[in-house]
C-alpha cells in the first residue's frame, strides 16, 4: 500500500478551511485528499461551512482510479465534492476552465513516485518504472503508449551516447554517466535494449553498490525524468497554480530531488522577493526519524510551502 509521504505537515501547513476549492495536481493513491478532507470536516460541520471542492489530477489513469475508489466514499456528510482529470499538471489551467473553476485556495504537488507505480500489481504489466522488476522499458506515466512517444527504449537505443551521458550525470547526478553510457551504447550495437532486467544488469557493471542505494536508483530516476519532461511539467505547473491562487491561498510542494526542491526553492523565492508571496517554510520542512523508519522511500522527501499575499 501506498504510504503518503509528510502527511500531517501538509496538512497543518496548507490551514485548509471549508468550503474551499483545493487542488491536488498529483493525487496518486489520494492520501493527501483524504487527510485534507477529514481534517477538514472534523473542524466544520457541512451544514455550517458549505461544501469543499477538490480537483484531484494525475497523468496516470491508474492512479485516477485508485484514488476515485478511496475518495468517493468520503463524499456527502463529509461535506468535500472530488472531480478527477487524467492529465499532467502542467496543464491545470486548461482543465481548471473546462470546470468552469476561476480560482483555487490551496494546492499539494507531490511530486513523488507512488507504490503502485513501481510496483505492478499481479497480473497487470508495469511500464519500468522500479529497477527490481524486469518490465519493458517505458517510464511512462500514461498507461498507454501512443505511437511517437519518447520512452525510456527510445532513449537508450536511439539518443546519442554524448546526450545520454549529459541525461544521466544533470537528471540523476550519477557520478558514473560516462561509463554507462558507454556501455549502453556498446551493448546496444548487438541487439537493442528492451527490459529493465538489461538495463540494470550494464549498471550494475559499472556502478558498484554502497549502502543502502541500489546502483541503478540515479539512472532509472533520470530516465524518468526525462521520459515525462517533469522539471519543464513542474515550472509549467507552478506557474499556472499561483495565477490561479487566491489572496491568502498556499501551495504546498514535496520534492524529493535536489533539482525538483531547487526549482521549487526558487520560485518561492522569487514570488517573495517580489513581494507577491509569503514563505510559510524558510527552510524546507524533512520527515522525522520515526517517519523515515516506518517509510525509507521518505527518507529524500523535502516540503515548501508558500502563501499568495
């Protein structure tokens, strides 16, 4: 099961109130949709507040389902009404119009991978995103693969060993890009690369392993990365967010890469200096020990949050 990551902080830092519009533009499991919403109701009764709205988006159709199943059922006497869009954040502000939605009060990006996604349920076909499964090589958050994709395939068959080489050491900050890509590119001349199972074992020639970091975590994360285009997704996302916040409105970020948490930190900074925001977190909120112990995959995870004057 999917563990929502710094749950109680985001929700004693967004201060959602009743009768809100609230955006989760990554609801993946709907943990953090769930929380809100019942921290919510235990304050205001729905007689008395009027309803809350949550949009809840996620470009993985999967997702959309999983969280539909947990939070429907929290509709009615809670007093929170949920709408679900399958797109990518980076494309709020087209889906905030088709709802006929002007302004937003609060926002969560979870930027984070969910369990489901790297792990494939029995039965079902996973898209590559875990490095301890042999999947085929997509990385893709949609489901379905449309012809013309960029895929992790593409990328490691076709993309130039100088260009996978730059991917690999500014997305994943692998010390050992150079090597790898090397190798990708040899292997490749004999026969095309077309399962998570190959990729990890040319890493893993290369890359020996220290600590509790598997050796492929930095390669498979850029690929990713690259795959969904997510640091443009995530400036793209940010942006529309803050136009469509209301005065008084916070956006909540977790990041759990150093550049995620540096264009985050950024933005913040400069919607500061500008004096159209204020920073609720100085320095980025990191789950305690307890958190970390019961959910290692936390261990990474950083939150901002911000607040529209």
């Amino acid at each position: 099961m999917h563990i929502p990551v710094l749950l109680q902080e985001v929700v004693e830092g967004l201060e959602a109130k009743a009768g809100e519009v609230i955006l989760d533009a990554t609801v993946g499991g709907g943990g953090h949709s769930e929380a809100l919403c019942r921290s919510i109701g235990a304050e205001a009764p729905v007689q008395v507040s009027g309803q809350t709205t949550f949009i809840c988006l996620d470009a993985d159709e999967d997702a959309i389902e999983r969280s539909r199943s947990r939070l429907v059922p929290l509709s009615g006497d809670s007093g929170c009404r949920f709408l679900f869009e399958t797109v990518n954040y980076r494309h709020l502000d087209a889906t905030l119009d088709r709802l006929s939605i002007g302004g937003i009060n609060r926002a969560i990006f979870d930027l984070g991978l969910s369990s489901f996604q790297l792990y494939a349920s029995e039965g079902a076909r996973g898209r590559g995103f875990s490095f301890q499964q042999d999947e085929p090589l997509e990385m893709t958050f949609s489901k379905d693969v449309e012809k013309g994709t960029v895929t992790a395939a593409i990328i490691l068959n076709e993309w130039g060993q100088d260009t996978i080489e730059t991917l690999l050491a500014s997305y994943g900050e692998e010390k050992k890009a150079r090597q790898i890509a090397e190798k990708i590119v040899s292997l490749r001349a004999k026969k095309p690369l077309r399962s998570t199972r190959e990729l990890v074992a040319i890493i893993e020639s290369v890359v020996k392993r220290r600590g509790k970091i598997h050796p492929a975590t930095k390669t498979f994360q850029a690929l990713r990365m690259a795959v969904n285009d997510e640091f443009e997704a995530l400036k793209e996302g940010l942006s529309k967010a803050w136009e469509r916040l209301l005065p008084e409105g916070r956006i909540a970020v977790i990041s759990f890469h150093s550049i995620e948490d540096r264009t985050t930190k950024d933005f913040f900074k400069e919607l500061a200096r500008r004096g159209e925001g204020r920073l609720i977190t100085k320095k980025p909120i990191v789950p305690g020990a307890r958190e970390r112990e019961e959910n290692p995959r936390s261990r990474s995870a950083k939150l901002r949050i911000i607040e529209k004057h």
